[in-house]
C-alpha cells in the first residue's frame, strides 16, 4: 500500500464512523478487495484507524469526557458515570473473546470467506436498524437499571466483528429500551471511547499495530474527515434508511465470493 491507499482507507473510516453501516465492515472490505491485503492485516490496519476518529470523539465531545473524570471519584452518585462503568465492563466481558476468535480466525481464513462474513453481519445489522425505526423512546440516563445498561455494553461487545455497526447497534438497543434518540446517540458516542481504547490497547499488546508514517498518515485523513463530517453525517443518517445499504451491500458481499467460486 503507498501513502494515498492509508489516506483513502482513513477517509472511508472517518466518513462511515458515523452511519450505521458498519465502518470496520466497510474498511475491510476496502483493503481486501481493493488494496489486497489479508484478512488478518485488514483488521488490524481497521482497528488502527478508529484512532483517529476516537480523537474526533474526545475534541468533540471534550465537555461530557472532563466531567465524566470529575465524577469518578464519586460514581455512584452520578448515573451517567454509572452507565460508563457498566457498559464498558460488559462489554470488555463480552468483547475480548470475540476480539480473540477473530484475530484467530483472521489468520486462517481466506479473503473471499471474511468478504461473506462481512456481507452476513451487514444483513444482521440492517435488520437491527430496521427494528429499531419503530420504536419512539422516551426515557432518560436517569430512567435506566444497572441490568440495562449492561445490556446495552454486552450488544457493544459483540461489534468488534466486521459487518456489525458499533453506533447503529448501541443506539438501537438503546432505543430499544426506550431511550430518546437524542440521549442514544450521546451515550453511544461515550460509551465507544473506552470500548475503542481497549481494542486498541490489545492490537499494541498483541505487536500488530505499526505505527509508521504512512498508518499516521492514514489516522489523520480520519481524524480530519472524522471531525469535518460528524454534525452533517448524523443528521444524514437520521434521515436516511441505512438498513436498506446494510442490507443490499451485505447481500452482495455474501453473493460475489460465490459467484466467483462458480465462475
């Protein structure tokens, strides 16, 4: 890969970060496809680029992040911090394995069967985005049990599979238990920074992130069109029905490697 794939890469990551259409999902399918790395490679080269737009959610929601510090020391008066702790411990409990099956399988698999995997989760996600369309919450941080909030961190612990949308999912289980759409989208946004962060730990731990030029390179086209795009690209998908993309492109993802095959 040369410097314009990194930035092309950071660029579809810090646009599809988000829409509910899975930007992992997206990326991999880009450097498989298109740039030809392995599975294994793609992943993790994924993975690196949520840094650069988990520094667009940190610049971006600074305010939310230096109160949430301020009120650690004395979280269980604060049910927002609460929340924090709970999903975020639920879904390390439910993300690091499916973290390690992947990694795993990644190196193992060949391109054409991730593809369909991907395509298979796309399908998944689009469902869960359609179910959520009819549901109209109303409730608030303050409204919602210990059992709920760590509900919503176990749905977080499964979308570190590709095809599965972090945002789509979280805000959809919150709007399943009956929060506002505005309160849902803020509290997925939160709950994504210590959920990124671990992930990212792990890869370093693990040796599979390289942090050279062109990788920064790539973390910055995220971070910058990651920032650029968040305001217009949420009330986008608002708006839009992504279940529909989810999916059509899940269902094409799942039928190219076949057809291929019989090809």
């Amino acid at each position: 890969m040369d410097f314009l794939s990194y930035i092309l890469a950071g660029i579809i990551q810090g646009v599809t970060e988000w829409l509910p259409i899975s930007s992992s999902g997206q990326s991999m399918i880009a450097l498989i496809n298109l740039l030809g790395l392995d599975p294994q490679e793609a992943f993790s080269l994924a993975i690196c680029l949520h840094l650069g737009t988990l520094l667009a959610v940190v610049v971006r929601m600074r305010s939310d992040i230096y109160y949430i510090i301020l009120k650690l020391p004395d979280f269980r008066k604060d049910l927002l911090v609460q929340f924090i702790i709970v999903s975020t411990f639920f879904s390390g409990l439910v993300g690091l394995p499916v973290y390690l099956l992947l990694k795993e399988g990644f190196s193992a698999w060949q391109g054409d069967i991730v593809t369909a995997l991907i395509g298979f989760f796309l399908v998944l996600t689009g469902i869960i985005l359609y179910l959520s369309k009819k549901v109209v919450g109303s409730r608030g941080i303050d409204e919602l049990s210990v059992f709920e909030m760590a509900s919503v961190g176990v749905a977080q612990g499964f979308t570190p599979l590709p095809g599965i949308s972090r945002s789509g999912t979280t805000v959809a289980f919150l709007l399943f238990i009956g929060v506002k759409q505005e309160n849902a989208l803020r509290l997925s946004f939160l709950m994504s920074i210590p959920a990124t962060l671990g992930i990212l730990f792990f890869e370093l731990f693990a040796g599979t992130i390289f942090l050279n030029s062109a990788v920064l390179f790539g973390m910055l086209a995220a971070f910058i069109s990651g920032y650029v795009s968040i305001d217009l690209l949420l009330k986008f998908a608002q708006r839009i029905r992504f279940y529909i993309f989810c999916i059509v492109f899940g269902l094409l993802a799942l039928l190219v490697p076949i057809l291929t095959q019989l090809l």
